[in-house]
C-alpha cells in the first residue's frame, strides 16, 4: 500500500493504492470526507507494485508526500450504546490510522 498527502487550500488531501487480486485500489478525497474509490484492472503483464509506484510518482512530483506506515498512529473510535444496541455499536466502531 502507499498512502500520500498534501496540504492545499487549508484542507488536507489523501489519496491510497493497495493490490488486491488482478486490481488496484484507490481511494483519495479530503481527509475528514467519505472520499472517492476507484478500481484500476491489471493487464496481464503489469505488476501490482510497479504499477503502484508509477501511479503514485506523479503525485508525488506535484506536491504529494508519502506517508510511511511505521509513522502511523493506530486508534479506536468507539460509540456510546445501550445494552440492547451492541450489535449496532460494534458496527461502529472503526479502526482508524492517523
């Protein structure tokens, strides 16, 4: 996975590939925002993480900086229930990376 930011019009942007299978996955938007996703199909020929790097270079040249994973900071977001609505709580909950 690669995740990058940037810093535009006091908002902060994010935009993160990963492989799964054949495709590639992007999501990108504001953080903060549900943003967007987009699914790119590999061509027989391609390789997930090659492709990754190119996608990735060209925003990195305009501005965009890569976050490293070992940087990240793992926390839990967890919403008050009642006893009756833990099933809905624990669909809630959220495993964010900051």
């Amino acid at each position: 996975m690669i995740k990058l930011v940037k810093n535009h019009h006091n908002e902060c942007l994010y935009w993160e590939v990963c492989a799964k299978g054949r495709m590639l996955l992007v999501h990108y938007g504001v953080v903060g925002d549900i943003g967007w996703k987009k699914e790119i199909q590999l061509l027989p020929f391609q390789r997930a993480e090659k492709e990754m790097k190119k996608l990735a270079v060209e925003l990195v040249f305009n501005g965009c900086e890569e976050l490293e994973e070992d940087n990240l900071i793992a926390f839990i977001v967890q919403y008050p229930y009642e006893e009756e609505g833990i099933e809905e709580a624990l669909k809630k909950d959220i495993l964010w990376k900051i």
